[in-house]
C-alpha cells in the first residue's frame, strides 16, 4: 500500500478515511462468513464492528438486523432495521424484514404498514402479499387476506397457492 506522507492535513484525513474503509470491509466479510455457516451471533458481532468504522451503511445494519431475526431477537432486528429504513428509505429488504419482526411479536398494525409499503415499492413481492394475507387473516378480514393469498399465489409462491384453497376456495 503506497501511503502519502505530507502536511496538508486534507490528505491525511483521506488516508485514514480509506484504511476505515479497508476495516470496515473486513469486518463486513467477516459478518457474511459467519452468517453463511449459521454462525449469527458472531456474524453479528463482525456487523457491529462494521457500523461502528461506518455508521451511515444501510447495508451493515441491515446484515445485522438479519442475525438479530435468525436468533429472535426481534427487538433488536427493529431498532436495527429503523436505523436502516433511515438510511435507506426505499429499501423493500428492509420493511418486508422489520414487519417480519413485527409480526413474530404480535405487533400486527406495524407490520401491516411495513409489509403495505412493501407491496408500494415492489408489488410483485410474492412474500409481501402472502405475509399481509396472513396478518389480515389474523385480523379476521378474509376478503383481503384472499385477494393478497391470490395475488401471492399468482406470483408464484406455492405457501401462498396452498393456504387460499384452504381458506378462500370454500
């Protein structure tokens, strides 16, 4: 690595801000390693890491929300994912995996609004529709959980196809 050494204290700062850089990646491998051989909570701690060179990185707190999910720790999937959503505005990822979360502890209106906005920036999210049939279906509103079930079920999801014929082709 060819380091410039001199006094302009711009340069220095540009130096140091790509040997961050080079860390924060490391850690970020590091994360999708552990992850990749079901390794979560220590992918999640390599993902703290990365945040903490970089902070303003949907992606590593998005990675980390997904640890926090597999070890259901949902809450802390939230609070990582609100941060994401914050940097990321119109990431779909990242509501479809916070109104999993929601979902997993009984908070339905969030997620129904998170999984909605899903089905906004990419309405053909098969899971999107068969997760928002679900909650509706929770919610007593058959109706529209089987026009998400069909819609899910067009889109080729499978779960989706079985549970309308088990609910809404009676």
């Amino acid at each position: 690595m060819n380091v410039l050494v001199c006094w302009c204290a711009g340069v220095l700062v540009c130096w140091c801000a790509n040997v961050m850089a080079q860390d924060k990646s490391e850690w970020f491998g590091k994360g999708i390693n552990a992850y990749g051989k079901g390794l979560y909570g220590e992918a999640a701690i390599n993902f703290t890491r990365a945040i903490e060179a970089d902070s303003m990185n949907h992606i590593f707190w998005f990675n980390r929300a997904t640890c926090w999910v597999k070890m259901r720790d949902y809450e802390r999937a939230i609070f990582d994912l609100d941060r994401c959503i914050a940097l990321d505005p119109m990431g779909a990822n990242a509501y479809m995996q916070r109104a999993v979360a929601y979902a997993e502890i009984r908070q339905t209106d969030p997620a129904l609004a998170d999984v909605t906005k899903v089905i906004e920036l990419d309405p053909k999210f098969p899971k999107a529709h068969l997760l928002r049939g679900r909650l509706r279906l929770g919610q007593r509103d058959t109706v529209a959980a089987c026009e998400d079930l069909r819609t899910a079920a067009g889109l080729g999801d499978p779960r989706a196809a079985e549970l309308r014929r088990s609910v809404c082709d009676k």
